[in-house]
C-alpha cells in the first residue's frame, strides 16, 4: 500500500485566520494600507484552505489516503490516516 500524502491539519489555517481577524486586523487603523494587506492575506489563506479541501476530495476519490500533519517533526512518528477533520 501506498503511504498516504502528508498535509497540514486545517487547525494551521484557523488558528492564523482568528489571530489575523480578531487581533491583527482590529490593531491596525481603519482604512490603513497595512488593514488592506491584512484582509488581502485573510482572503489567501481561505482560498488556500479551500484548495487543499478540493485536493482533499480530489485525493479520496482516487483512493489516496491522506495524512494530517501538526507539525514538520510529525515525521519521526507518523500519525494515523484521517479521515475527516470535522
């Protein structure tokens, strides 16, 4: 069998979205340059998550398994394949 494809567990992107939208974006100033890039990385990370989710869906139906990462040391001990995040 095949070793199943490492990805990052989707708690990566909503652990930065809520610091970005609740801490970041409001320390900012309303209207700033800074607040626009600010909302420009909170729009790319949602469209990150969202194709790593199509990859998902792509890769479970193809028959390749994958396997959630919570960090880069995941690979001195693999963890088990998972199935759904939610």
């Amino acid at each position: 069998m095949d070793r199943p494809i490492p990805l990052p567990s989707h708690i990566h992107y909503e652990l930065l979205l809520q610091l970005l939208e609740r801490q970041t974006l409001f320390s900012l100033q309303q209207r700033s340059p800074q607040q626009q890039q600010i909302q420009e990385l909170i729009f790319t990370l949602r469209k990150a998550l969202s194709q790593q989710k199509q990859l998902e869906e792509s890769c479970r139906s193809s028959g390749i398994a994958i396997e959630y990462h919570w960090s880069l040391n995941d690979t001195a001990a693999p963890s088990a394949p998972h199935t759904d995040e939610y």
